[in-house]
C-alpha cells in the first residue's frame, strides 16, 4: 500500500511529519509522500522519521494554480532530488522566494478573514488561531476550528457550510501561481510536476482531453486519477484518458487527519486501497529509502 498525496501541521493536516510517518507504518503504507501546501518545511522531519521507520518517502509540495471556475492544483513529487548540491530546506532560490511570496499572500488573506468575522461581531483571536496550527501554515480549517472551540459552530464542517467555503461570508478567494511557473518551479527544485485531482477544474469531459494535452505540453508529466473525493467510474475514466494522452497515473488520499476524518490514509476513491501500481516508473528515482 503507498500513498501520494497526504498533509501535516506543516499545512493544514492534523499530524506533525514524524506523526504523519508513525501513522503511514501503522497502517501499512510502504511508500509515502508528503505534499504540504506551499510548503517543504515538513520533509526534513519526516525523511528522518522515514528513515527510523523504515519507509521509503518521497518530498512533495502541492501548489495553488491560476484556474476558473474551479481549482488548480499541481503536485511536485522528488524535491531537492537530482539538485547538485543538497538543500536542507528543500527549496532551491526558484521555489523558496515562490513560496515567500505565497505565504506572505496566504498572511494578508488570514488577515482579510479575521477582518471579515470580526465585522460580524466574532471576537476573533488571530493569535490563537495561529497556535492551533501549531506553527504550520494558518489557512481556513485553523479558522475552522477557532469557531468551533469559540462555541460559534458544532463542528469544523458546520463551519465551512455556513461561514468558510466558497461563496460564504468569511471566504476570501487565495491568490494563485500560473501553471508554468509552478512547473518551472518544481523542475527547478529537482521534481516532477504532476495534476492532482483533475476533477476539480470543473470542465466538461468533452473539454478535458484537450486541456490535459496543454498541460502535458506545457510540462505536466501525470494526473492524480485516482481521489476520495471522485468516483471509481470517473477514476476509470481518468485513468484511460491519462494513458491515451501519454501522462503517467497517480492515486492518493489527500489525508489530513482529523482536519477531513473522511479521508483514510492509504485509502482513495470507493475506500479502495492504493497499491503499487499507482506508483509510476517516474517517480521510483524521487523515492529515499531507508539506509
């Protein structure tokens, strides 16, 4: 069992890296990657736990792209792999300073929240907020959890329908990269870009073969067919178009812990468990094993 695409307290997951790890054995996964939002700050600490523990782990990143009306999101598996000097952090200058900037967006957007719900009377504590990241990345589940703990919702859920999900009072739109500035990012860090849940674009089936063949030729190598939040029919039918058009095949569980306790680690669309197969030649270079 492996799995590509799961998140710690380094963005907006529930476990630390190392937990993360602890949580991957215990479950039996053999290979594991780490695609924290705008951020490479867990890999360091989990390669170490890998390594402990036996697991082979890939670093990753999962990056916000420029799309409408849906969402855009690029996975970049084997960063800091292939670099010709090592990077403790991850983050060669063409990725670190994307990242500054990104995280300086992503602090002016948490402030536009906390201005929003403060304007509705909540007495919003943005200082707490952030300690219930846990020196992660503060993003809308950590506000989330304040309206619960604040008593304001039951539940993280109820949050998101009533005040944080698009469309609601409290969303402030995220700002994006473009897609060939996140390729070339990853590129740059030594990895390889690929789409992750290409149903969340929100195209019609008869427009994504071609939009799947621009971002191919605009250095894409796969697609994520398979996730928890599509179902098996539309995964099988990702999954052949991805090999009509020359992309290699992923699946992952988007894990967050008990951020999306609906999502298993090691489990993606139909709770199906994610076996080997979904692990492409590609990526078997990006993979650190254990020594």
């Amino acid at each position: 069992m492996i799995d590509l695409h799961t998140h710690s307290t380094a963005s907006d997951g529930s476990y630390s890296p190392e937990g993360l790890v602890a949580h991957a054995v215990a479950e039996g996964v053999s290979v594991l990657a780490l695609t924290d939002h705008d951020s490479v700050s867990g890999n360091a600490a989990a390669i170490r736990a890998a390594r402990d523990a036996g697991l082979g782990f890939i670093p990753g990143i999962e990056l916000d792209i420029e799309w409408k009306p849906g969402e855009c999101h690029l996975l970049g598996y084997g960063i800091g792999s292939g670099l010709s000097a090592p990077h403790a952090s991850f983050a060669p200058p063409a990725l670190a300073e994307l990242l500054v900037r990104l995280n300086e967006d992503r602090r002016n957007r948490n402030l536009e929240i906390a201005s929003k719900m403060r304007e509705s009377g909540i007495d919003i504590d943005l200082e707490r907020v952030e300690a219930i990241a846990a020196g992660g990345t503060v993003g809308r589940p950590h506000f989330a959890q304040f309206l619960v703990e604040t008593k304001v919702v039951k539940n993280r859920q109820q949050a998101f329908d009533r005040y944080l999900a698009k469309d609601r009072p409290f969303f402030i739109d995220r700002k994006s990269i473009p897609l060939d500035e996140g390729v070339a990012a990853v590129r740059a860090a030594g990895g390889i870009p690929v789409l992750a849940h290409p149903l969340s674009l929100y195209v019609s089936w008869g427009h994504l073969s071609d939009i799947l063949a621009n971002f191919r030729d605009r250095g894409v190598a796969g697609i994520e067919a398979w996730h928890p939040a599509a179902r098996i029919v539309d995964c099988e039918r990702l999954e052949a178009l991805a090999r009509e058009l020359g992309l290699f095949v992923t699946a992952g569980s988007d894990f967050h812990g008990a951020a999306r306790p609906d999502r298993k680690i090691g489990k993606t669309a139909g709770r199906r468990v994610i076996d080997d197969r979904y692990l492409p030649e590609a990526l078997l270079p990006c993979i650190i094993r254990p020594t």
